[in-house]
C-alpha cells in the first residue's frame, strides 16, 4: 500500500526531528507538482412527459488540476546548538516567591548540511524566573489594644487611681514555623482620677482641761460647774463645712461625794409594859424602849441624846407591899386585900386587912388618920364627872386643870372619883421625871400612905 506524499512527508518530518540533535535527518526539498483532482457538481435538467414536465437535479464528477507543493527527500544534517550554560541572579526575596535574572549562553556544536536546518535563535538570552517560592513563616501577630474599660474611681476628690483593663485578640495566627504570639489577650491599666482638691472640714482641737468652780457642798455629793475651751485647729477650704458650736462648753461632774455626817435620832417608844407586881418597897414599875435608829448615827454623826429605856414607878399598896406595912405596925395584912376605892374607904390591918368604909356624912382624913367631917376631911367624892366623854384605864389618876390638889382617879372606864388634897403636896417626892400624870399619881399615892399608916 503505498502511502499518500502529505503523510509520508509528515512522518519522516517527525523521524527527522527526533534525531535531529543527534544524527544524520532527511532533508525535504520543496518543487511545484500538477494534481488532479475530482469534484462533483450538481446541475439541473427538465425532465418528464410533456403534460408533466418538471425540474429535476442530477450530479456529475468532474476533474481538474491543481498546482502544490511538492517534495523530494534526501540525507542531510541540521544545525545543532549546544546545551544552554545558565548564570543565576540573586533571588529578590528569600521566600515566598521572587525573582531572579537568568542568563544563558550556548554555541553552534554542528552546522547545517545538504539542507538541514539552519540554527534559528541566538547564542545567549536572558530571563527572569520565580524563586524562592517556599512560604514565609507567618508570626502570630495581635490587633491593637481596645478602649480601656475602668472601674469607678476610688475617691471623689483629692486624686486616685482608676483601675482598668484592656482587651486584645490575635489578628494573624502563626504559620509556616513563625514566632507564637507571647503575653495575653488582657491587661490590666490604671490612670489617675479626680485630682481636684477634696474639700476640707473645718476641724476643732481637742477639749482643754476643764476648770471647775469649788464644789456647793463639802459632802453629800454636789453638782460642780466648769468650763472646757477649745480653737479652731483646721480651717474649712474647698466648699468644706465650717465649724459649728463655740470655743467654749459648760460642763459639770460630782463632787464631795462622800457622805455627810447623820446624827442619830429616836425612832417612837415602844408601848408600856405591864406594870410589876407591888413590890416590898410599896411601888412597881413599867417601861418602853426607843432605839436610836431613825436614823441611825452615820459617818461620824452625833449619837442620839438621852436614854434609850424609859421606867416609870409608882407606889402601891397592895400584895407583899400591904403585909410589910401592916407588919412594921405588928399587924398582918390579908394578901388579898384591895385598895379603898372613894373617900370613905380605908384600909384596916386589925380587921383582916380589909377596906373600911367611914360612916354616913364622913370621909377618911389622911392628916387626922381617921374618918372625919366630909367638909374636913379634905376628900369629897363626885360619882359623875365633868368629862363623862373621855374614856381612862381603871386605876389611873388625872389632874383637873394641872391642878394638883385637884385629881381624879378612874373606875370602870369612865366612872371617876374626886378627891381634894391639903396639906400634902410638900410630901411628893420632887423628881425631873414626874411631871403632869405622874404627880397627880404620886399624890393619890401619897393619899394612900397616910390612910395605910393611920390604922
């Protein structure tokens, strides 16, 4: 099969150019050639019967010649360069892509023969290409700080210091074996704040020593007065408060507080006690008691003035009394014998120690120791006295008036018995301690003595 000239052409082409660098190539030489060629053309043509004629369409083939290129091949050889020697410039940048200058040169190792090709292009050239393109490590890189955010300010006035912080965050992560990002993403500020002067108070000093006028009382306790002084020590500035109150201030502590003398005084006497039985002697006694306990002496105070047991006596006639009075007469007495009772009675130690009556008209006469004319005798009874009103104790004797010769003596609570006394008042024994009741006692008593001696 014999092979079309465009193909064979373009075979030993591609041969020769594989073995053009290396050995002999076949050369083409180029001539001019007539070639027929075949085409075919369409025409057209009036076709059927003539009571149906149409138009019809038939092809043809026809030939023509052409002109072309033509070629003959034979042995030759192309020109051969020699390999490129290559001179590098210094890359722009040491990573991450730059460039550099390239600079080669070469020269013809073979020159054209029968044909060949000739070497095309020139001996030396220059070019730039990328370098270093390896990435450069990328450092961890941080944005800028943000707005600091502060605390209050600790004070108001005088300067202080706000604190704060910042925040921050990473803008660029590291890469490519780059430096990490060191320190945090926060930190803390600080600044100054309300420097304006704070206002300042007007201040007192301290209270001075007080001084202090003489106390009103030497004891007891008192109330003494004085006084404190005091200045301004700090004037008020800067809208401060003024000072208020005064540069001086009353004031006032106790004094003398130890007690004060209290003399003693006597509380109320106790009540009476029962009078004694009649003794020997012809008297019996009773007492009270006070205590000097209102108040008590205290703290040096006086004691009370006086005695504390007061003893009242008085004479009787009755019981061991009776026997040894009718005894220093030689007579017995009977221990139950009473006292006369008005003044028409006596007492007889001859008659069983009994209480005499006198006759009818006569009353006992202590002067005369005997019964004598009621008018005489000095002794007038009254069966109902003046002051029927007031109450007595039986047995007890009341003046009339202070008067002593005038006295009555009581009888069943009311009932009272008036006897006049002569001639017997210089025999009532004087003592400061019988006075008012005791002495008109004491003269009935007295009465008593001279009716029991007159027997």
């Amino acid at each position: 099969m014999a092979l079309h000239p465009l193909i064979a052409v373009l075979l030993f082409s591609v041969i020769g150019s594989l073995f053009s660098e290396t050995s002999a190539a076949t050369c083409r030489k180029t001539s001019t050639c007539k070639k027929t060629l075949y085409r075919t053309k369409t025409y057209y043509y009036t076709c059927g019967s003539w009571w149906s004629r149409r138009t019809c369409r038939g092809t043809r083939q026809e030939s023509y010649q052409v002109s072309e290129p033509c070629y003959k091949y034979e042995v030759c050889e192309h020109c051969q360069w020699s390999d490129w020697t290559s001179t590098y410039g210094s890359c722009s940048v040491k990573c991450g892509g730059g460039f550099q200058t390239v600079t080669q040169k070469r020269s013809v190792k073979k020159a054209a023969y029968n044909g060949g090709n000739a070497c095309t292009g020139g001996s030396s050239q220059k070019f730039t290409q990328s370098c270093n393109t390896n990435p450069c490590p990328v450092d961890c890189k941080w944005s800028e700080w943000g707005t600091a955010t502060y605390n209050d300010c600790p004070v108001t006035c005088g300067g202080g210091i706000q604190m704060g912080y910042q925040l921050r965050s990473i803008a660029i992560q590291e890469k490519y074996g780059g430096e990490r990002c060191t320190g945090g993403e926060r930190k803390d500020v600080s600044r100054s704040c309300n420097p304006h002067p704070c206002p300042i108070d007007c201040k007192w000093s301290e209270w001075g020593t007080a001084t202090y006028n003489d106390c009103p009382v030497t004891c007891g306790g008192g109330i003494q007065m004085g006084y404190q002084l005091r200045s301004v020590e700090i004037q008020a500035m800067y809208g401060g408060e003024p000072c208020i109150g005064g540069e001086r201030k009353d004031v006032s502590r106790s004094c003398n507080p130890h007690p004060c003398p209290i003399d003693g005084a006597w509380s109320e006497y106790s009540d009476f006690t029962t009078w004694t039985e009649c003794s020997g002697e012809c008297d019996q006694s009773r007492q009270r008691d006070r205590s000097c306990t209102n108040p008590r002496p205290q703290y040096g105070g006086a004691d009370c003035d006086g005695e504390a047991v007061d003893v009242q006596v008085r004479d009787c006639y009755e019981g061991q009394c009776l026997v040894e009075s009718c005894k220093s007469r030689k007579k017995s007495y009977d221990l139950h014998a009473t006292l006369p009772r008005n003044c028409k009675q006596y007492v007889s130690c001859s008659h069983t120690n009994t209480v005499m009556d006198c006759g009818k008209g006569t009353h006992w006469n202590q002067e005369k120791l005997t019964c004598d004319h009621e008018d005489v005798a000095g002794c007038k009874d009254d069966d109902e006295p003046d002051d029927e009103s007031e109450t007595c104790v039986d047995g007890e004797f009341f003046t009339e008036n202070n008067d002593l010769t005038v006295f009555f003596r009581c009888e069943h609570g009311r009932n009272r018995i008036q006897c006049i006394v002569h001639r017997v008042s210089s025999s009532i024994p004087k003592s400061t301690h019988v006075t008012g009741l005791k002495m008109a006692n004491h003269v009935m008593l007295w009465i008593h003595k001279f009716r029991l001696y007159s027997l």
